[in-house]
C-alpha cells in the first residue's frame, strides 16, 4: 500500500505482527509444532516430499520439528511407481522416504491407491477394464505387501465423490467397476492388517452435497463391513472464505457419528485473491489455519492435522497456482509465518494471538489526522475497531478511502453518544466500493454530528474472533 501523509504508520506492520509472533504464550521454547501438540490428543503431520527432501538442506531438521506423521505426497502414488511403461515398479523414492520416516520416528500414511489423477500417463485410454484392473491389482499388491507392518495408515480411495454428491464419472473410475472401493479395502486390509484405512476427499468439510454424497458413500461401507477406519477431510482452504471453527466441528462430528477416526489430511490456505495489506492477509490464512487446527483439537474423534507443504517452497502451489501467496505454515526460508503461530496456539488450546491485543501501537497523541490503516487492513477477515475519541460527546466514526488523484470517500462505521468508546466492525469486501491494490489508502477519523473534525485519542484495531472463531 502507497503511504500518504496520514498520521505516520509506516512501521506498524513490521512491529505489530512481530508482537504476534512474540506472543509468549504462542511462542514455543525452539521446539516445532510437535512439542506444541503434546497433551493436545491431536498429532501433526506434513505431506512428505522428495524433492524437498533430497533438494532443500534444512527440510529434514524442520519437519522433524513440526511433524509426528508424515503422507507420502507422490511417492505411494500409482503414476510414481509405475512410471515406466511396462515396466517393473520403481520404489527407489519410495523406499528412501519410509527408512527417513523410520530413521525419524514418524508414522507413515501411505497416499493413494485409487484416484484418477495419478493413472500412469503411459497406459493407454482404451486399455480394456480387465486389463486396467489386472495392472492396478499387480500395483496394489505390490505397493501395500512391500510396506506391511511399516505403514500406520493408508488413503484408500482419494476423491471419488462429485461437487453433486454423486460417485465420479471419471472413465477410470467405472473401469475399476463400482464396488472398487471395498473391494480394494478388503485387500489392502488382507495385505497389511495393521494399517488403518481411510477415504479422502476435499471440500467436504462444508454442509453440502458433496459432504452428503461422502456421508452416504461411507455409511454403507459401514453397513456393509467394509473395512474403514477413518476419513481424510483434505481442507484445501481459501482465506476469507474458510469453514469457521464451528463449521469444522459439525463436520468432524457427522463423520465421527458413523464410527471413524478424522483426519485433516490436507491444510494449506490460498489467499491471492485477497486485496489490501499483506499483513492482514497473513492474519486471515492464519484465521482459516487456526479454526481448522482448533476445530480438531476440540473434537475427540478428530486425531491428526497434516498440512500439504512443509514451506513455501514446498507447496503443490507453486505449479498449481503459482498466484496462491504463502500457502503453508512456513515461509520460503523455513521461518514460522503468523499461520505456524495460530497453529501452535490452537494446539495448546490457546486463543488466537491476534485477537489478544490491538495491532495497532498507541496514538502518540489525540489527532485528526486519519489514522493510517493502509499497512495492516486487508480482505478475508472481520475486524473490530474501538476508538476513542479525546472529548466525550456524540461521535461518529468513518473510514476514510482515499485514491490518488481523487477525492477522498468515507464509509460511516458507528456512532455514540459518548463518553467512551465508538465500537464497529468491519469487513473491508462489504464496504460500498472495492479497494486498488496498493493504491489505497483506509484511515480512521471521527466527526462531530454537524461534520466538524473530532480528535482521536485512542485507536484498538483486532480481527474479530468471537464469531465461533
Ligand atoms: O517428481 C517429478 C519430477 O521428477 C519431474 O521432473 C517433474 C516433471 O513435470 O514432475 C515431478 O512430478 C510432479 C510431482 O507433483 C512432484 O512435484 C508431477 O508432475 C505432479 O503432477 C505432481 O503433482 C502432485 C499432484 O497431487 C498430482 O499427483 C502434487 O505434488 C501433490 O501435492 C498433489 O497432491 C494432491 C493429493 O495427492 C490429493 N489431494 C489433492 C492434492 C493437491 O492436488
């Protein structure tokens, strides 16, 4: 954002979010999340990658630090073993990544043996259904009797529900035939009886008809003795447009009511679409981060958080969407960004240190002048301002919008009738006009009712965190 010549903010970023970060209570003694975790009932996990493995010095001191658990991110995956055409199957990353994960003590899910979007790119699209379902046999019983006794859990069927509720129409998918999932259930359950087994799948940590179509899905597996002992809520989330706290726990909650174990398989946050500072959207990923990790912990059937990256550098975001901005806990160096500190919060049961005090500084002295927002406001999360004008009487407070080259507009945010202070929320998307990225300039001022200049002798700027947050 473009400074301007509102009372002077320009550090505050810098300065209120290392406060966060120093919050003692969210802060632990060098330790990782897995210290954080303990006496939580919840284990963390990271999706385990070989490139970052193999390619990134400090991945391996890093993610024995945050992770008790690790997924096999590709390595486990049909397309990975099997990448030669006709070829024999190729555990070499396999292999080097489950001794890792023993060498480190960290229990192994396996990731996952049917999901169309890791069919070998060599097999050909008309290969006949009997064919098709000999290879992928000859690669589960491959891939599950190698690994018995060494995997804690595998991801059995990855995605088979639609946004509709209905079972995919995915060609591979009918080429297994429809009973595939308990069919290849059974078998993983013959070849590795000691490995749980889960059905994994995203988005369905909302109230819709995809999380219905999961629910039916896996309530006559149940019923059928369908071996399941859990499910896998991926929680791929978008900041701003997260499942609260709430919301998570209902999901949770369905899925433990038919018996299983909940995993969230998959947490990493996108918030590219976000406009305003980039301090406040580190706060609203760390929002969706912090009531997804809560949520679980809060829940007795919800037992692991697994997040899908170790670092920034490690994301499936950056081919995916290279425009996704710091999906993981982690910034590229491997430093703890604002989300690693909700999480560790959330595990020790703590509140959310953004919401613990204000992240704005204190006024040096009452003014007029807008009191510069520009460096901490952004989409994707509600905020609660409380300001105090410096003489009691009636007041009212705006938000002040200013572009280059136009005249400024103002947003009425609350009034009183004084003394004390004017209390509003805000959320900048419901504000009648939509920010310039970088552009803008939001600052805070009061008026009298007849218009004149109040002065303002105190500003506490917080997301709000009482909406089930
Ligand atoms: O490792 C090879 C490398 O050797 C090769 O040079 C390069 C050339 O393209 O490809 C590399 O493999 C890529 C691999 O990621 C590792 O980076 C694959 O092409 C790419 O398709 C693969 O993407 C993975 C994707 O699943 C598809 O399998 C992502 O890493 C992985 O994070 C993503 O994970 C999925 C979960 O399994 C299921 N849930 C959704 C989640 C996100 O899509």
């Amino acid at each position: 954002m473009r400074r301007g010549n509102l009372a002077a903010v320009g550090v505050l970023a810098t300065v209120a979010l290392g406060a966060l970060l120093a919050s003692p209570d969210a802060t632990c003694s060098g330790g990782g999340l897995v210290e954080a975790a303990e006496g939580s009932g919840v284990a963390t996990g990271v999706a385990l990658s070989w490139h970052g493995l193999t390619e990134d010095k400090d991945y391996a001191s890093i993610l024995i630090k945050d992770a008790s658990l690790v997924t096999l991110e590709n390595a486990s995956k049909w397309s990975t073993i099997h990448h030669q055409a006709g070829g024999a199957p190729d555990y070499q990353r396999m292999d080097a990544l489950v001794d890792f994960a023993e060498d480190h003590d960290l229990a192994v899910k396996g990731h996952p043996l049917v999901w169309d979007e890791h069919v070998p790119a060599w097999l050909p699209p008309d290969l006949d259904p009997a064919r098709f379902q000999a290879l992928h046999d000859a690669y589960v019983a491959g891939v599950v009797g190698r690994y018995a006794g060494r995997i804690a859990a595998w991801d059995v069927v990855n995605e088979w529900i639609e946004d509709d509720g209905q079972p995919s129409g995915a060609p591979w998918f009918s080429r297994l035939g429809t009973d595939f999932g308990p069919r290849v259930s059974r078998r993983v359950q013959a070849l590795d009886p000691k490995a749980k087994l889960f059905y994994n799948d995203y988005a369905i940590e909302w109230d819709n008809q995809r999380q219905r179509g999961v629910l039916d899905l896996l309530q006559g597996w149940r019923a059928a003795g369908v071996p399941l002992d859990g499910v896998g809520i991926q929680g791929h989330m978008v900041a701003g447009l997260s499942p609260s706290r709430a919301q998570w726990r209902q999901a949770i909650q369905r899925f433990a009511a038919l018996g299983l174990e909940v995993h969230l398989s998959e947490l990493d946050v996108r918030a590219s679409h976000l406009l305003g500072a980039e301090f406040g959207r580190e706060l609203a990923r760390a929002q969706a981060f912090y009531d997804a990790v809560s949520a679980c912990v809060d829940e007795p059937a919800c037992t692991t958080v697994i997040f899908w990256g170790l670092t920034d550098r490690h994301s499936f975001m950056n081919r995916h969407d290279p425009q996704a901005e710091a999906p993981t806990l982690r910034d590229r160096q491997g430093q703890p960004r604002a989300s690693w500190y909700a999480v560790a919060a959330a595990l020790r049961r703590q509140p959310w240190p953004a919401c613990a005090a204000s992240v704005l500084p204190a006024l040096a002295q009452p003014t007029t002048a807008p009191v510069d927002l520009s460096a901490v406001l952004a989409e994707g999360l509600d905020w609660r301002i409380s300001a105090t004008p410096a003489q009691a009487g009636p007041a009212e407070l705006l938000l002040r919008i200013a572009r280059p080259g136009r005249s400024p507009r103002f947003a009425s945010l609350g009034q009183s009738t004084g003394p004390g202070p004017i209390l509003a929320d805000l959320r900048l998307e419901r504000l009648p006009t939509r920010l310039d990225a970088g552009e803008t300039e939001l600052g805070l001022v009061a008026r009298s009712p007849g218009g004149d200049p109040l002065a303002l002798a105190a500003v506490d700027l917080r997301p709000r965190c009482d909406g089930g947050g």
